[in-house]
C-alpha cells in the first residue's frame, strides 16, 4: 500500500494545526486525518467519530505501528512542505 497523494489543510488552532486527506494505491481516499501538537511533538490523530459516552473511536487506522509510523512520516513532511509555502488558514475553512 502506497500513500500517492497527501493534501494538507493548515489551520490556526493552538494543538490542532492541519487537516489531511490522503489517497491510497490512487484509489482508495481518507479524509479528516489530524496534525496534532501533544507534548512530545507534532503527530497524526487518525479520523474518529465521537460515541454516545463522549469517547472517539477511530474511523480508520493502521493495524500495526510500522505502517503508522510510514503514514506519519510521509504526512508530517508534506505538511512541513506546506507550512513552508504560507501561512495556515483560519479554522473553518473548507479541507475538501
């Protein structure tokens, strides 16, 4: 499975700082991923829904840490390249 497209969708929030669409072997396309700044860095939050009790479950996400740790690097380099071009959009604009 290749990532063959990353679209990042800056934004300017204080943890949350882009929404990302990616698209799979150019077939397959995973919206609402997260670009997240925690306490150790930058990461990916995985597409969720929220439940009835309040808690998220994830929508989609890899099964093992090794396709996790490939999808996080080929989306935070695309959004370093992002950050690069401009500055981040305000909240609420359209991630397509």
């Amino acid at each position: 499975m290749e990532i063959t497209e990353v679209r990042v969708f800056p934004v300017s929030e204080e943890k949350l700082k882009a929404y990302v669409t990616i698209t799979l072997d150019h077939c397959f396309v995973v919206r609402d991923l997260k670009v997240i700044h925690g306490s150790t860095g930058l990461f990916v939050a995985m597409p969720a829904k929220r439940r009835k009790d309040g808690t998220f479950k994830d929508i989609a996400h890899p099964l093992n840490s090794e396709t996790r740790e490939r999808m996080e690097k080929v989306i935070l380099a695309e959004y370093e390249r992002e950050l690069a071009k401009g500055e981040p959009r305000p909240t609420g604009t359209d991630a397509g």
